[in-house]
C-alpha cells in the first residue's frame, strides 16, 4: 500500500489481525502509530533510529477508517505506551500530526484476518515436524499458553513448538532472527521428544537462550543423527505479536548415531587400588581421536542388520544360529530358538525382535558377529571394511568402522575426567540410579537378561536420578552389558606397555585365544563396572551379558 496515504484500511469486520511494518528512513528518531478516525488509538510501534526497520502485529476490533502516522515530536510520550486501546487519550491526539502523516517515514498495514484458530504446533504433544537444516515460519499470535518457562529470556507466555530430527551427527545452530518480538529459544530432549503425547514431566532442557541478536535468540549444541529434539519459541506478550521464522543449520561433519571423542592422553588402569592385577601397572597412552556410538547396538539394529546381509547372501542358519557365508564361517549371534537369552527372532525368512526388547543393547553375539556387522555398516555407509573376514585381522588404516581398541574404550568411558581419576565416568561411588547392575533396582529386573533399553539412564530412569551421559557424551560405559573391544587378551600386556614408555594408539598383543570386554553387564557387581575393569572371554562365545558398540577414526 502507497506509505504517503493518510488512511491505510476500511475494516468492515471485526476482530481481525493486523501487521505494521515501519521503516525510518528519514535523519532522526521517529515513532510512530495506528489508530481509527475516531480517535481510538490502538496501537504504537517503539521509536525508531535512523534506517531501522520495524514489525509489529496486533488484533484491531471495530469497524470504521483505520489511519496511520508518525511523530518526532511525541517519541518520549509513545514510548511510555508501547500497546495502548482506547477511546480517549489527551496526550495522544491523531490528529495534530495530521501534518506529518506524508513524511518520509514508511509504515504499511496487511490485514490478516480471522485470529480465532489456535497453530497447530501450540503445545509439545502437537508439535510441526521438521528435520534437517532449513528455515521455518512460525506464528504465537493465536496460542492459547505456554506448557512450561525454562527459565530464560523474557518468559515463555505463548509459545509454539517444532520437533526437529537431527539430519546428520554435528554441531546445530538454531537462530530465530527474523521476529518482530522479544524471543526466547529453548531445546528439550528426553522420553517425550518424539511429539505426540508429550508432556513436560518427560523432557530434560537440552539448551536456552534469550538475546543472541538484540530481540533474538539463538542456540548451538551438539545432535545426533535421528534423534528429536524439541523446540520451544516464545516471549513475553508474544500473544499479540509473535510471528517469525527458526533458521537451522547443521555442521554434518560427524557420523550417524555417534559423538566425537577428541584424542589425548591419559594414565591408563586402575587408579583406586581396588582392581585386579591385570589392571596395572598404570600406563601412559595416546589416542588419536575418533568417533564412537552414543549407544550400545541395540537387537532392533542388528535385526536390520541381519535382514540385509541375509539378502546379500553373507549370512545363514543352521540349527538357528547365525553364520557367516564363506571367509572363516564363524557363528555370529544366537536367536532365541537357539537361546533362551536371544532377543533375535528367525522365522525361516526374516529376522525379528522379541516385542518390547527392541532398543534394548543387542546380546548372544559373538566377537565375529560385532565384526561382522562392523564390515556390514562401513559397506552400507561407502566406507572401507576394517576386518579381513577369513582371518579376521583388522586393517586399522581402513575408513570404515571396528571395535574400539582396549586403550579407546577406556579413555572414552572415562569421558575427559583425569583429575583426579576416579572409579566410574561420574565419581567413586555407585547406586541404582547410575547404572545397570545386579539388584540396581531398575524396572528390568525379572526374566534373564536384566537389560535395559539403551540410554536409559537419562534423567528418567529408576531410582530417579540425573542424566548419566559421561563426558562425552556417551551411555551405559558403566553397566548394561559387557562390551567386546578389538584387543586380543594377555594378563601381562599392561607391564609390556609400561616397559616401553608412553604407547601410541595400542591394537593390544598381536595374537592369543581370547578377546577383551569392557564395562560390566547387568549380572555383575559395581566391582566390574569401573572405568579400568578387564573381562576376558573366547570370540566364540555368546553370553547374555555381552554385546558391543562401534567407533570409526576421521581425520
């Protein structure tokens, strides 16, 4: 609409939505308003420097001939009165700035119409679904309320929400820079962030932050690949005002499902005394750094993993377990009509999952089942396989994913903590409401094996207790299950490292008959869970205890 007209709408229906957009692009300070010929002024939009450009949005009700202008003269006074409705004002007189309604000053009017339908995305449980990166619009102008104040910026008095699925592992930033309101940003994570039926009682706050960019917010954190977060935008007043849009930006340069481990070096074994000869002596060791799964491989993962390779022809079964086709025909994992304790179902075409086990921590595989899926995922993915099949060697200058070596493992469940070191990745105490162990007292507790779902101890678990994602942000290091490492098993390895000084990325002894695992299972004492606990068993055997997770090294 033409800025220079004295007069911008007739609005012959009420009540209707309105947005005012202003521009100074004159020499000084300006404000400016909307109001009705009838001297009802409804609202003011805070002054303006020179070259600033302004948005507001309010709700207009009554018919009758809506006029707008500015004021250099009255600045001070409409500032006192940012949303002022009324009939009669004698401080605020339209119509003695008749004068300077044709300045240079712009303000426009669009007329949006019907305010009464709340947005869909008004609460967490009804939230828009969006992934990736990208830029989306959202509008408070209708919600009904907020569902909680996180605690920062203005306040949360309406307030909508998105729930946004990590495209790739990284670094995310969130903006909200394009909105006419005070905003606030918060990220929530936890048992609701999957939208519908969320209620506030199952979500941590992840991030919060208010005032990145003046009237803006904006958050960076860490993602994981497919896993939801929820995001909540409000403000204080934002009722008659919020409209905007969320930018998202995604720095991929991660791998699905894991974290970044960064290198360095650390004291390894057992630093409380308390541990077995195998555990000393204490050694200096260097890792480069690497990525590694958040979680434990979980029964739902290798089933699909399962599914493929049968259909690729790299596995098969006889007597209901699982083999690999050709190289060293090794038994990868058991199902459970060769186990009780297999949570891997086989109807003589496809793999399943026991109902309800599905993101529990995958048990009964083998040492040649973790590799095995190792080579399966880097093929999958377009890396290079780690494992040499027929003999299992490893190829550690390969791209694509393996166990971690003993030394990883242990300077990743640590989770950065050296000062001092203690026990387990949070202290030198433990009870139920940290880990996974025998009689931890969780809700698994029952029919062998006591798993619980991985990443359980997210601050919602029982016993109630905080979020056990280490330093690194990684699950279950301490408890759950037993997990294979890439390292053949000697009792006098840690001498022959200390013997040599500070080792380099250790691959442990070049050969034996049995293979280490790390980080104590459900069956087990705390004794067993500690950072720097050992546990040696044959690669062929497939406990109910005892499953794995993968790492891949990047430059």
């Amino acid at each position: 609409m033409d800025p220079d007209n004295s007069y911008i709408a007739n609005i012959n229906s009420s009540p209707a939505w309105a947005d005012l957009i202003g521009e100074n692009n004159s020499g000084g300070v300006e404000s400016w308003a909307l109001w009705r010929t009838d001297d009802m002024v409804v609202s003011v939009l805070r002054s303006a420097l020179p070259g600033e450009y302004l948005t507001r949005r309010l709700l207009i009700d009554g018919s009758g001939t809506w006029e707008k202008g500015h004021s250099a003269i009255h600045t001070n006074l409409w500032e006192q009165f940012p949303v002022y409705t009324g009939t009669s004002n004698p401080n605020i007189d339209p119509g003695s700035n008749t004068s300077v309604m044709t300045s240079v000053a712009e303000l426009l009017m669009d007329i949006l119409g019907d305010p009464q339908a709340p947005p869909a995305n008004d609460s967490c449980a009804t939230p828009t679904f969006i992934s990736g990166a990208g830029q989306w619009a959202f509008d408070t102008r209708y919600a009904t309320g907020p569902d909680a104040n996180p605690g920062c910026g203005p306040g949360f008095d309406n307030d909508v929400w998105f729930a946004w699925t990590a495209g790739a592992t990284g670094t995310v930033d969130m903006n909200v820079c394009n909105a006419n309101f005070d905003t606030a940003l918060a990220l929530w994570r936890g048992h609701g962030s999957t939208g519908a039926g969320c209620t506030f009682n199952e979500l941590d706050l992840y991030a919060c932050n208010d005032d990145a960019c003046g009237w803006q917010s904006q958050v960076t954190f860490p993602v994981v690949q497919g896993v939801t977060y929820m995001v909540q935008i409000g403000g204080s007043g934002a009722l008659d005002l919020g409209f905007g849009s969320l930018s998202i930006s995604v720095d991929g340069t991660g791998l699905q499902g894991m974290v970044y481990v960064p290198g360095g070096g650390f004291q390894m074994g057992d630093h409380s005394g308390q541990g077995y000869g195998h555990e000393v002596p204490i050694h200096p060791v260097i890792v480069n750094s690497f990525y590694m799964d958040v979680y434990e491989v979980t029964n739902q993962t290798y089933a699909m993993y399962l599914n493929s390779a049968y259909g690729q022809g790299r596995v098969q079964v006889s007597n209901n377990v699982v083999y690999q086709v050709g190289g060293a025909g090794q038994a990868l994992c058991d199902t459970t009509d060769s186990s009780g304790y297999s949570r891997i179902t086989w109807n003589g075409s496809t793999f399943g999952v026991t109902a309800g086990k599905e993101d529990h921590p995958m048990v009964s595989v083998s040492w040649y089942g973790a590799g095995h899926y190792a080579n399966w995922r880097s093929r999958e993915d377009g890396f290079t396989p780690c494992y040499d099949e027929s003999d299992w060697s490893c190829n550690f200058a390969a791209d694509g994913y393996r166990l971690p070596t003993e030394a990883e493992w242990e300077y990743a469940a640590r989770g950065g903590e050296d000062s001092p070191y203690l026990m387990y990745p949070w202290g030198n105490t433990i009870d139920g409401s940290q880990a996974n162990y025998s009689g931890s007292g969780d809700p698994f507790e029952g029919p062998w094996p006591e798993t619980t779902n991985v990443g359980y101890y997210d601050g919602n678990q029982i016993p109630a207790g905080i979020d056990m994602a280490n330093g690194y942000g990684l699950y279950d290091m301490s408890g759950n299950v037993w997990e294979w490492c890439g390292d053949w098993y000697s009792g006098v390895y840690y001498q022959a490292c200390f013997d040599q000084g500070t080792v380099t990325n250790p691959t442990g002894p070049t050969g034996g008959s049995s293979r280490v695992a790390r980080g104590g299972g459900w069956p087990g004492s705390p004794s067993y869970l500690r950072s720097a606990g050992r546990f040696t068993t044959y690669p062929t055997y497939r406990y109910n205890d005892l499953g794995f997770r993968l790492l891949a090294v990047r430059p």
